[in-house]
C-alpha cells in the first residue's frame, strides 16, 4: 500500500419489530407455522383490501427513535416504493420515503480502548416485510409463503460515520442492546431480526470527499460483517491501486467463501417511483403521544452499570457483563429483590450462566432458569444446604428445564451437603488421627498440607459437606 | 304483483310493497330476472346474472320478514351490484380479462351493509375495464347500450349499473365515481345517482382505480332510493383508513321539499365553451325552476376548471399505475399460457391481461410518477389538486350549493370516443374536479335533448354536506315535470 487510506462506512440496519400482529392487518407475527396460515387478503394483496395501521408498530419505531436522540416526525407519510418480485404481494411495498417518523439521531458508541464517538443516524423510517419464496427442488416450483409479509420493520440508515470494522461491530451492539432494553425486537442477526447493509467507500487519508460506495447485502452474523468489511476495504483499495475504479453497485455476500460478488449495478438500479400511498392517512405524532412514550422508557446499559455499581456493588467487570443482555440483568434484578446477594447472584450469571450459553450456543433470552429459582440456588449454598459443586450440578439441570425449583430437585434427589454436626466433628477427628503427618506439617507452618485432611473428611462424608466448614473446623481442632 | 307494476316501483316502494305482503323477495327477484331475459340481449347491463343465488337470496329474505327479524326499507330489494366490488363467492372482474376467473374471499363493506339490509343481489353490472372510461366500452365483456338509444353509450365506467337501472333490470344499483363514473352514466341514462364525500363510504372491498378519489355511491330511480341506500352504506370502517368516522348520516330527513333561501352558485366555467346548447338549455331552466321555488341563484367564476383534467388523469393514473402492479399472474386471474421465465410471465400476462385503455393509463401513471418527472407531473398535480379544492372551499363561502351540468353532451354515440381518448377524457370536465376536492355531487334528470336522450344536472355540495344538494336535487324532482319517465323497450324486448 503506497498510500495511505480512509474507510468510510454507512450501514442500513433492519429490525423486524416484535408486535404481535402485522403492521397492516390483524395476521400474527409468529414465526414458523405452516406456509401461508399468518394471511389474510390484505398481507396476501387481494383486491380490494386496504392496510391500517397497527399503532404499537408507531409506538415502537417512535421509542427507538426517541432512545437514539432522533427528532420525531410530527406529520409522517407512508410511500408505496413499486417492485415486481413475487414475493411482495401487491407488487409495491408500503415504506417511507419523503416523510420517515424519525431523523437527525445519534447514538454513542464505545470502542475496546475506551474511546467513544456518536454514529449519527440519517433517518428511521417504517415498512413492510415481505414473503419468502420457496424452492421445491423436486418439482422445480417456486411458491410463496406470505406469513413474514407485512411482518414490522424499521430501517435505521446511519451517516457514514463509521471508520473500521470495529466500530461498525459496536454501533451494532449499541443498537441491538438500546432496541432488547427496549423490548421492541429480539435482533437476532441469524434470525433475520436484525439485518444490516454495509455502504462502505474509501478515500485517501485527509480527503473530504467521499469515494464511490458499494452495498453489500446478505450479512447475517457479527463475523460475517466483520469479514465482509475487512474483504471489502481490500478489494476496493486494490482498484484504485490498480489505477481503477470502484464501480457503484450492490453486492452479495457469500460468508461460507468469504467474498463478494456484484448483484446489481447503478445503471441496472430499479426506478422505485415512490409516491405517498393513498390507502393510509397522514400519522400525526402529538407531544402528548411522545411523552407517553418517553415516560415509559426503561433504564438503558450506561444507567445500569452505573446503578449496578453503586447500589448493589458490583464490580465494574460485572455490571458490563451482565448488562450486555437485557435477559441477564432481569435474572439479577429479580433474584436481588428476591434476597439474593447481588455479587453471588452475579458470579452465577457471569461463570456458569455464560459459559452454559456458550457452550450450548443459547441467547440469553432461551434460559428458562427464573430469578426466582436462581435466588433459591443462591440461598441454597448460602446456607450451606448443598456446597458448590453440589450446587453447579442442579443449576446445569436448570438452565434449560421449565421450572425447575432448585430446593425441591435437592430435597426429591437427596442432594442436600449439609452434615449432621455432631457426624462431621466425629468424622473431622478421625481424619486429624489418620493423618499425623499432615497435621505436623500444618504445625509447622505448611498451611497447604491441609488439604489431605479435608480430603479425607469429604471422602469419608461422600461429598455431603461444606469444605469451608470443614476446613474451618480442622483449624479449630489442631489450635 | 305482476312484473309490471313491480318494475315500475322505485326500491323504497317495493321495500314498501314486500313489507306490507303485496308481493315478496321472490316475485320481485323473478320480475327482474324475467326483465332481464326479454332486454338483456340488447342492453348487456349484466357482466355476471346470478339468478340462483339471488332466488335463494329473496327466499332467505321472505322468511326473516315472515318471522319479523328482516324490517327496513331494502328488505327483500333486488339490486345490482359493479363489477369491481368484492363479493364472497362472486366473481369479480372489474370487466377485465385479467380477473376472469378471481372470486373474491370476502365481500366489500359497502355490499355488506346492503346484504346485512336483506337486499338481494341479482347479478354484477358491467364498466369500463378497472373503471376506466366514460363509455362501458373498454369492457372486456363487449358493451353495453344505452337503454334510449341502443346504439349509444350509458356512459361509464358504471354503464352497466346506470343501464340496469334505467331498464328495470334491478331497484337500484351500486356504482363507483373516481371521475365521474357514477354521474355521468346517471346522466346520460336519464338515472339517479350520488358520489359521496370522499371518506364517507368505506372503500373496503373496492378493487381500486384511483385510491385517493374512488368513492362507492348508489344509482337509482329516484332522490329517495339513492338518499336511502347513502345512509345505508355511509359508516366508519375500521378497515379502511381513510373512511370517516362521523354521524350526520340520516340522509333521508333531507328529502324535504323547501329551497327557500338556498344560496345556489352556476360556475360561468361550467356553461362555455364546448358545452352543448341542449344541455344547457335543460340545466339552466333546471336552475330556474329552483329560482322560481326560493332559491337564490347567482352566476360566479369558479376557476382552475381548465386544469382538472390533466391534473385528474395524472394523480388517477398514477394509482391506478401502483393499484394495478398486483395483477401479475402470481397468486389469481389470469396467467398467460406459454412464458419462458418469471420476467415473460409478468410481461405476457399483463400485456395479454389488460385492454389498450387500462394499459395506456398504467403507462402514463409509471411515467408521471419515475424519477425525474414526478415533481413536474405528480406533484404538480397535488398542488393543483390543493387549489381546486380552495377554489371551492372560497365558492362554498357564498353558495350552498353549486349547479351545473354533468356532461357537455348527451350519449355519445358507440364507437366515437375510443378512437380519441384525448376526446374522451374532455368529457369530464364537468365532474372530475368534484373527485379531485373530494366533494359530494349528485346528477338527476333534468330534461331531453331533440334525439330523446336523457340530460343531466348536477348538484355539488361541501364536504360531508350531502343532506344540502339531497334537498335541492329532491325539490327539483318534485317540480320537474318528466315527460318520458323511462325509455321505451318494446322494440328490444326478446332480442337476443
């Protein structure tokens, strides 16, 4: 590389709203069912329907639109944007072009060295999913399932803010979390709940023009995103090295073979002949309506981990932790109210919660552990009714069984460590006897060798104890 | 009843006359069907007669009003219904080749209400293609006669509803007006009929033409039947965001006979040029006659009616253009046959699908609206669009109402307009600004021209005004004296 470069990056992010209906008819949203059983005439375009708006689509684009800093659109417009494709029924989707309900936002983003920045959002407007076609191999026929059409979207179109991958990858994050505190979707990248484009262009270092920009499409997970970028800056740079030039168009992503290639060209670009849809009346957005909104908004990340840190004392590394997942920091909020110590409650969520996700490969959202199971969990060990190991066994069976109450799966099990005192002591001595040299050891400063003899207590009661106690007791016998 | 007492019934008498036993849904629903058999051949007022449905329809009628659970003044009232309103289990084709064979799977709200009513549907009327024309020529269907004069035109696109109307092959008919489409067919088959406010009649179940100034109105004998089918049909729909949720719907407390005082204006720009002398003779002496009875009549300059045509046919088009993408050959209608890929499928089968009309107005509607030309079509159109309803607006300042003429002729002859649309589209000049200002209009006879055919005048109102120009348009008919009443068809009776 003889010269230096710039990557510019504008990305267009789509999240399927999580209402329970569709955003023009009264279809439920649910994923799955058999083909075409979430339709009705108006998600399949029959003649003669008409959309009407569901107001909790408007509710929740105005509420993302409110928690990344937009201005509102008081007197917003839906735009038919004219297609042929068979999967979009009508033929035209209804979006927003002219008048989208949400512009000029911004959203902080922190980087892995601490450095943070505002990504600027353009514009957040509402629209229509479309259907799936689907490919019968054995026939050769094409069919359309229409259950996803008319399914909720919001597009979120950043400014070309962003500078690196890296800082794509956290404006992302940044999203995904404000929009799951929220609750208005899962945005699940695999799932399809959350899709993004990359718009990325480079320039020479200190230019203030941009180059010509390339979309790419097809972008479902964090790495593929990573990837893409990564590819794309090299390729792009290797053009304008090569004395050519950076052709603007669409292009897809293949993840498995890690490159793109060009599905459409600028010249090939479909005339859209957008024109505001006459079968919805304009939405007028009144203060009363935003204050509504407002005042119901959750606490975001930043306030949390601030909270978590001052009131229920939580380190630092923890309350970003958990905070990372709406679903673990409801876990916490509910065991703590329940009495459970924030911290223990914590480490449950930080090590074993997290490493069972990974090793299952479960969004947090899939755990069926309760809060209240988990504060039963902690106070199980708290009171020395089982010891951790004990403890770690019933929380694996926990994690993805439907309420599972810990206490009751100790009790029908016979899981319960805690020793009968007078046992133990009996047992603690016996141990002491049995290991002369240890304890000489012990005396004469070797703190280590008490091990052995907690050894053979734990192996003598079968486990059922509490090494701390019996640790604590050794050291009560011997001074 | 015999058939000829029963068809010369306005549909509120023969509510009247089922409800009282002085016949039933059923020697009702015969009459019409036996009416239809000996004109039918000659007028093709029907796209679709449903003769067994309806007879069963009539039977299900005369037992709830039996059993006292069916009152109302449809009750058992044999009607028709245009051929681009849903109905369940009725094909609807909009007189289109491309919808040849689409039964809808559920029925507009505006054919609920008069079903729910207990009237009986005796078929679907024929139009223009997707509504679009003035002739109910473009019909793929073939024609239909003006049933004075059969070798003209009812006008269109709700010919066939007029048509019907005028020859006793239904009590009443629903139409639709996106420019004109149920007045000037009123007009020129000597009928009655009303648009309604834009918003005032849900939409639902109207396959669409021009979105934003499609309104579903009645055509009928008289100013009673079609004040009593508007109240009908007029309320909110929850499933059409645009109807209007309102209560000043009793339509039928205005037919009073009184113009006392009633501030009527006759825009200069609507009797002018291009205007024939026979029509406005009728529409001035109409106007007179309403003088005569109270009335105070004055001439004033509307304005802008120069740009409601090009501004019309560019914002109808322009829907009509998104409106009719659906048509694809993808999910129902018609598929063309033979197609090598998707991209042929689409272009074989809406090439083959549409009628020359239909695809002329989807070609003009992509061109206004592809970039580059919108603001100078498209929204240029929006803003004149603005200004006409200003311009009215300011009128209905001064005036209760605002008289004129439907039409600048009478029925044009078959044949005369399809060959220069530009002609054609002129014909509306008188009606489409009413669409464009969303406006509530009203057309009753109002006299003949020399050849015998029917003239119409038309009664515009403010917004959401109707009960106004349903007075009007009543006393006028208690004065007009109608020398024909109804076209003679015992020449056509029997011809096939």
């Amino acid at each position: 590389m003889s010269k230096d470069y710039e990557v510019v990056i504008g990305l267009e992010v789509h999240v399927e709203l999580n209402t329970k209906t569709k955003i023009f008819c009264g279809c439920s949203t649910e994923f799955g069912g058999a083909p075409n059983s979430h339709v009705c005439p108006v998600c399949a375009g029959m003649p003669g329907s008409l959309p009407v708006l569901n107001k909790e689509v408007l509710h929740k684009a105005i509420a993302v639109g409110l928690a990344t800093n937009c201005d509102i659109t008081r007197d917003s417009k839906f735009d038919r944007k004219n297609y042929f494709y068979p999967d979009n029924p009508q033929n035209y989707q209804i979006s927003q072009l002219y008048f989208p309900i949400c512009r000029n936002g911004k959203v902080e983003i922190e980087l892995k060295d601490g450095t943070k920045k505002f990504v600027r959002i353009h514009e957040i407007h509402m629209e229509e999913d479309a259907g799936k076609l689907v490919h019968d191999a054995a026939t050769d026929e094409t069919y359309v399932d229409f259950n996803r059409s008319g399914v909720p979207l919001i597009e979120i179109v950043s400014e070309p803010d962003m500078r690196s991958s890296e800082e794509v990858i956290a404006y992302l994050d940044t999203l995904r979390e404000t929009i799951q505190y929220l609750g208005a979707s899962d945005c699940k990248l695999n799932e399809g709940s959350m899709r993004a484009d990359v718009n990325l262009s480079i320039r020479e270092k200190g230019s203030e023009e941009f180059g010509t920009r390339t979309e790419t499409k097809n972008l479902n997970s964090f790495k593929a995103i990573q990837r893409c970028i990564e590819n794309e800056i090299g390729r792009q740079i290797d053009i304008i090295e090569e004395g050519g030039k950076v052709m603007q168009e669409t292009r897809r992503w293949d993840d498995d073979k890690e490159y793109s290639y060009p599905m459409r060209s600028k010249e090939d670009a479909q005339d859209y002949r957008y024109f505001p849809d006459p079968d919805l009346v304009p939405i007028h957005v009144s203060e009363e309506m935003i204050n509504e909104i407002k005042a119901e908004e959750p606490e975001f990340r930043p306030a949390k981990k601030i909270r978590y840190q001052e009131e229920l004392g939580l380190p630092e590394y923890d309350a970003d932790q958990i905070t990372s997942e709406k679903h673990l920091t409801e876990l916490l909020e509910g065991a703590v109210a329940l009495g459970a110590d924030a911290k223990k409650v914590s480490n449950w969520l930080m090590t074993e919660t997290m490493r069972l996700m990974k090793e299952t490969s479960t969004d947090a959202d899939k755990l069926k552990f309760s809060a209240e199971n988990l504060a039963k969990l902690v106070k199980l060990v708290e009171s020395k009714e089982i010891n951790n190991a004990v403890a770690k066994e019933v929380f694996e069976k926990a994690v993805f069984a439907e309420n599972l109450d810990p206490e009751q799966y100790v009790k029908d099990n016979n899981m319960s460590t805690k020793a009968d005192a007078g046992q133990l002591e009996a047992v603690v001595e016996k141990a002491i006897a049995a290991n002369p040299k240890a304890v000489e050891d012990i005396k004469a400063g070797k703190s280590k060798a008490i091990g052995a003899i907690v050894g053979f207590v734990m192996k003598e009661m079968k486990g059922k104890c509490d090494p701390g106690e019996v640790n604590k007791l050794i050291n009560q016998k011997l001074n | 009843m015999e058939k000829e007492k029963i068809l010369a019934l306005t549909a509120v008498e023969l509510g009247k006359a089922i409800a009282a036993g002085e016949t039933t849904s059923v020697e009702a629903t015969k009459a019409y069907l036996d009416q239809m058999d000996a004109v039918e051949g000659a007028i093709h007022s029907y796209v679709t007669v449903e003769a067994e449905s309806a007879l069963a329809a009539a039977e299900a009628a005369d037992a709830a009003i039996k059993a006292g659970t069916l009152t109302g003044p449809l009750a058992g009232v044999p009607i028709a219904v245009k051929d681009n309103m849903c109905i369940e289990g009725s094909r609807t084709s909009c007189s289109s080749h491309i919808l040849e064979n689409f039964v809808p799977t559920f029925t507009a709200t505006a054919v609920k209400r008069l079903q729910d009513a207990g009237a009986v549907i005796l078929g679907r009327t024929n139009m223009d293609e997707f509504a679009m024309g003035s002739t109910t020529e473009t019909s793929y269907y073939g024609p239909t006669s003006n049933p004075w004069n059969l070798e003209h035109v009812p006008g269109g696109s709700s010919g066939g509803s007029a048509a019907a109307v005028a020859a006793d092959e239904c009590a009443m008919a629903l139409g639709s007006d996106t420019g004109g489409s149920i007045r000037q067919p009123a007009s020129f088959c000597g009928v009655t009929g009303i648009k309604p406010t834009y918003g005032r009649v849900s939409r639902y179940g109207l396959i669409a033409y021009g979105s934003s100034l499609d309104q579903i109105g009645p055509l009928g004998k008289d100013v009673t039947d079609c004040a009593t089918v508007l109240e009908m049909i007029s309320a909110h729909d929850e499933k059409d965001s645009t109807s209007a949720d309102r209560d000043d719907i009793k339509f039928t407390e205005a037919l009073v006979d009184d113009v006392k005082g009633l501030k009527i204006g006759l825009p200069r720009d609507y009797f002018g040029e291009g205007l024939d002398p026979e029509v406005k003779e009728a529409v001035l002496a109409a106007a007179e006659t309403l003088r005569l009875k109270g009335a105070i009549v004055e001439e004033f300059d509307l304005g802008l009616v120069e740009y409601a045509i090009p501004a019309y046919y560019v914002i109808a088009c322009a829907e009509a253009s998104s409106n009719l993408e659906r048509f694809d050959g993808v999910k129902y209608g018609f598929r063309t046959p033979d197609y090598a890929d998707l991209h042929s499928m689409y272009k074989k089968t809406r090439s083959e699908g549409f009628g020359p009309e239909v695809k002329r107005r989807i070609m003009l509607g992509s061109f206004v609206l592809s970039s580059g030309y919108f603001d100078a079509y498209y929204v240029k159109a929006l803003r004149v669009k603005h200004m006409i309803k200003d311009a009215f607006d300011k009128a209905f300042e001064k005036y209760d109402v605002i008289l004129g003429p439907c039409a600048p002729t009478t029925a044009l002859k078959k044949g005369q307009s399809l060959s220069d649309p530009l002609k054609m589209y002129l014909g509306d000049i008188y009606t489409v600004s009413v669409n464009l200002a969303g406006l509530p209009g009203i057309s009753l006879p109002c006299g003949y021209d020399a050849n015998g055919l029917p003239i119409g005048l038309q009664l515009l109102g403010q917004t959401f005004d109707e009960k106004t120009i349903i007075r009007a348009a009543y006393s006028f008919e208690q004065t007009f004296v109608d020398e024909k009443k109804k076209p003679d068809l015992t020449a056509v009776e029997g011809r096939a």
